[in-house]
C-alpha cells in the first residue's frame, strides 16, 4: 500500500504499557484527530462533516483565505466546536496523548503522532456544539479537484 506513515513506540512511564503511535497525515487521510484533556478518549473529526466545512471556512475568512497557521487555527476551531467529553474533560489540539491502561500523559508521542489500536470507546464520534454551524459547501481543500471557483466571494 506504500503509505509513508512513520511509527514509534512509547512505554507509559506509570504502568509499563508499550503503546504505538503512528503520524498522520491530516490531508491524506481527512481524519483530525483531537485528544481529551484529561483521559484517553479522542475525537476524530471528518473531513466529509458539514460541520467541519463551515468551521473550516470561517477560518479561512478569518485568516483571509489560508497562510501557514491555517491548519493550527483550523485544529483550534475544532477544539472549541465540540462538546466536552463525558469525562468532564474538552477535547483539544494541546491535549496530549494519553495511555489506554491507566491514562498517564505519553510525553513521548512526537507532535503530530496519534496513538494506534486503541480499545473500543476510546474513540468517540464528533458531537458539536449547538453553536457550530454547518456549511453546505465541501471543504476548501477538496478546491480545485472539482474545479470550482476559488473561494473569493465576500459576502459581508
Ligand atoms: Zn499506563
Ligand atoms: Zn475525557
């Protein structure tokens, strides 16, 4: 399949789990995942949800149309779209990854790195905030492929 995904191992410093976690790739693999802060659940939002088409282009407004902190504020948008977890906890781009058997912080997963096989329920669906509106628009990064016209239309 030649994916070029790099993978590391992490023992967690409390309990000896050997945990793997692997890089990922957010634009090949329209997956943004988006740790709790303070247990092991994670959230993977979907590149094909509506609701990540309208956050994603009201950053892009904001920024006025991208630049390079486009994928950092995009994540921070993300963040604060979704409904805390049922721990109590919020889900965020800061947030680290957390070891499945007992929840210690993995300070040894490299940004950008999420942990691999975790048990089921570790991964939760993307409940969003009532404030977070969808946008009936595809997202910005599927341009292009479609050709559809650059997004220049400023309606306010
Ligand atoms: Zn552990
Ligand atoms: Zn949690």
């Amino acid at each position: 399949m030649g994916r070029r995904t790099r993978s590391k191992k992490a023992v967690c410093p409390r309990c000896g789990e050997t945990v793997e976690s692997a890089e990922h790739v957010p634009f090949e693999e329209k997956l943004y995942t988006l740790h709790c802060t303070a247990c092991p659940r994670r959230v993977a939002a979907r590149h094909d949800d509506p609701h990540f088409w309208g956050i994603e282009e009201s950053v892009a407004r904001r920024l006025g149309g991208g630049g390079p902190s486009f994928f950092d504020e995009l994540m921070e948008g993300i963040g604060a779209a979704l409904m805390p977890c049922s721990c109590g906890g919020t889900f965020s781009p800061m947030a680290a990854p957390r070891c499945f058997e007992c929840g210690e912080v993995l300070g040894e997963v490299p940004d950008g790195h999420t942990l691999v096989g975790p048990p089921e329920g570790y991964v939760v669906e993307a409940h969003w905030r009532p404030d977070c509106l969808p946008s009936m628009r595809p997202g910005l990064s599927d341009q292009g492929s479609r050709g559809n016209r650059p997004p220049g239309d400023n309606d306010g």
